[in-house]
C-alpha cells in the first residue's frame, strides 16, 4: 500500500488540514499522527479490523493492549465504566496532556484493544493536530506509538516512515514532537493506585493531586518478575540496534568512567556512540558524540532521536550516561535501563 503523508502548515486552519487523515480513520484505515509525546499510530477504536490492522503494521503481539486517546470528556465516558475520584482529579490537573488513566473498560471497548483485558488504558493528548485529528474522526482513537515492535518509539515523521512506510494508509507529519518520552501511565483501577510506566507526567506532580501512588516494581529493572500487568514493561522495548551500556554516577567520577571505556572499546576497533547528559564530552570522529543536554526535559526530548541516529551510524556500542532519577528522570532512566545491556554504577 501506498502511505500518503499530509504535511501541516501551522499557518493554515489545522481542523481543515487533518480531514483526509480523518476520512481514512472513518473507512477503517490506519494513521500515524503526532501527539506531544511520540507518533501514535491510530485506527478507529470501534473498528476491530482496523484494530488488526495496527498490530499487523508494528508487527505487535496481540497480548499488548492500546492506548485510546480522546478529544473530549464526553469521549472518555463512553469507554470506561466506573470513574473513581482520583481519575477526575487527575484529569482536571493534566488532561490533555502526557498522562494516561487506566480504569474499568465499558463494554462498548472491543477485547482486541485491551488484549482482553478487562481495563482501558485512555489519554487525552496535548497537541492542536492530535486533538483535531480525533475529533474529525469523531471516534476515539486507539493508538499504540508509530514504530515497529522492539523499536524506539517515533518522535519526527521521519522516523515513522523508516519503520512503517508502505504498511499503513497515512501519516500526518507535524514536525518533531515537543516531550520526547511517552506518557505517564497510571492504574487507578485498583484499589491501591499504581504507575505502570513513568512518561511525560512526573510521580510527584501526580502525588500532589491524588496522594500516594506505588511505582510498578519492574520500572528500573532490566527484567520483569511475576506477572506482567503492562505488557509494554517486556524487557527490550526501547532499545537502538547497539549494544548499550548505561553509566550511572555524577561529575568527575562519571566522566573518568566514560572516556575510560571509550579508550578501551576503541581498542577492539567497534564503532562506539556516546550520549552525554553531563558536560561535553569532546572525541575525534571515530566516535559519534551526541549530547542530549543537561536538562531531563532536554534528554527526553532528544533521547530516541539519538537511539536512531546511532542506528544510521551503525555504531556496536553505545556508551550512554545516566540522569537523576527524579521528575522527568524516572522515564529517561526506565527507557535507558530497559534499553541497556550493561549496566555500570560508578
Ligand atoms: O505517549 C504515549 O503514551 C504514546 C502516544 C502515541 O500516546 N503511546 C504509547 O503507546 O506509548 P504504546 O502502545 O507504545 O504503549 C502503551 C502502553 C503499553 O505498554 C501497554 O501495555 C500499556 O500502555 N497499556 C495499554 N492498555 C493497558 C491496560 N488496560 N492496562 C495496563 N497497561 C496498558
Ligand atoms: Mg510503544
């Protein structure tokens, strides 16, 4: 199949740009299309082909359920059938926005996007051309992000076209997305409230609103235990082609560390890439230096588009510094620990 692309002119109305986009979602068609997070790749939500559709494209197990993103309030009700107090509390204070809300599904949800779950996982994103998107389609939209299964999710239409090209009807290119890590996901279909996934919302922004949340235990580790409640939590689901080894430490110390196993793996002649979150690190160009930036905000933002670049560059090993875990840090270290084949604490 042919993918067409729908550039967006952000001088021109964006709820007249995103109506061919829409009319695919209506015939039952599949779409990329960008939220303030990652690309999501979105089809009807009541439509179980296109469903199907979705995961064939990603080439996605089918135990992996969706996200459903919404436009409106009204939207949201029509999925879910019990909405306990903290939910609408956290709504108020994030929506839209990078947190997703997992409740009790209505039956109105086919088990195709849940997995069979008997819960729905649903956000209402953040950005113009997602929120307008939906709404032409006039469906909610179940989204999982636009790469193919085991790869970095997609945060420029380039990316999804290098995975997806040919395997889905359009894209709608708006430009490199804005947060760079996905959502925050949050299970309040419990009775004890719980993050999945740390993403763009950070715990204690959540914790203001709604008191105590648990982390899910697999969160900052390299491998899964017992059962896995959030598929997405399956060991390698970030990770660039190269192997990667993550340095966690600060100043001095940490720098020493990484120039040391830069030397040492120049040695056995590998391609080797670097992605510096504290001070420059300066190499000639047998290595490929990319600085994320200082900032959690700035790494986030920057952190799959660096996965991939080393991916171009074919690198063999990625040598990648740690960040705090604090705030934003939580997701960065969770996709870098998820990602990484060694781990080093110095
Ligand atoms: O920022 C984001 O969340 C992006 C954009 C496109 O919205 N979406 C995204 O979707 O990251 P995806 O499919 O790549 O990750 C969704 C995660 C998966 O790990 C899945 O297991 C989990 O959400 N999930 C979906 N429904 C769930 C449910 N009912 N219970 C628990 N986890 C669920
Ligand atoms: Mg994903």
């Amino acid at each position: 199949m042919k993918t067409i692309v729908f550039h967006i002119d952000q001088g021109k109305s964006i709820y007249d740009q995103v109506q061919d986009a829409a009319s695919i979602i209506k015939s039952g068609g599949i779409v990329a299309f960008p939220t303030e997070t990652v690309y999501g790749l979105g089809g009807n939500t009541f439509n179980e082909k296109a469903i199907k559709s979705i995961f064939q494209a990603k080439q996605r197990p089918a135990d992996d359920p969706l996200i459903v993103h919404v436009s409106s309030r009204d939207m949201f009700s029509d999925l879910v059938s019990r909405v306990p107090e903290s939910a609408v509390k956290l709504m108020d204070a994030f929506w839209p926005g990078p947190l997703t809300i997992v409740l009790e599904k209505s039956g109105k949800v086919p088990g195709t996007v849940t997995a069979g779950l008997p819960t729905v996982a649903v956000r209402m994103p953040d950005l113009d051309i997602a929120l307008e998107f939906i709404r032409a389609a006039g469906v909610p939209i179940a989204a999982p992000s636009a790469n193919l299964f085991e790869r970095p999710s997609p945060t420029r239409a380039e990316h999804v076209l290098l995975d997806l090209d040919g395997r889905i009807d359009g894209l709608i290119d708006g430009g490199k997305t804005t947060i760079g890590v996905e959502s925050t996901i949050v299970d309040l279909s419990r009775d004890k409230q719980v993050i999945l996934r740390p993403g763009g919302i950070p715990r204690d922004f959540i914790e203001h609103v709604i008191g105590k949340v648990g982390l899910h235990e697999s969160i900052l580790k390299k491998q899964t235990s017992g059962k896995i409640t959030s598929p997405g939590m399956h060991s390698k689901h970030y990770a660039p082609d190269a192997r990667l080894v993550l340095v966690k430490g600060h100043g001095r110390a940490l720098a020493d560390r990484v120039n040391q196993l830069i030397d040492a793996k120049l040695k056995s002649v590998e391609r080797i890439g670097v992605l510096v979150t504290h001070e420059p690190i300066e190499r000639d160009d047998s290595v490929v230096v990319i600085n994320l930036g200082t900032s959690a905000e700035s790494i986030a933002k920057n952190l799959f588009d660096a996965f991939r670049k080393m991916n171009e560059k074919r690198v063999d090993t990625i040598i990648a510094e740690g960040t705090p875990e604090s705030g934003l840090g939580l997701a960065i270290m969770n996709r870098l620990v998820k990602a990484a084949t060694e781990i080093i604490t110095v």
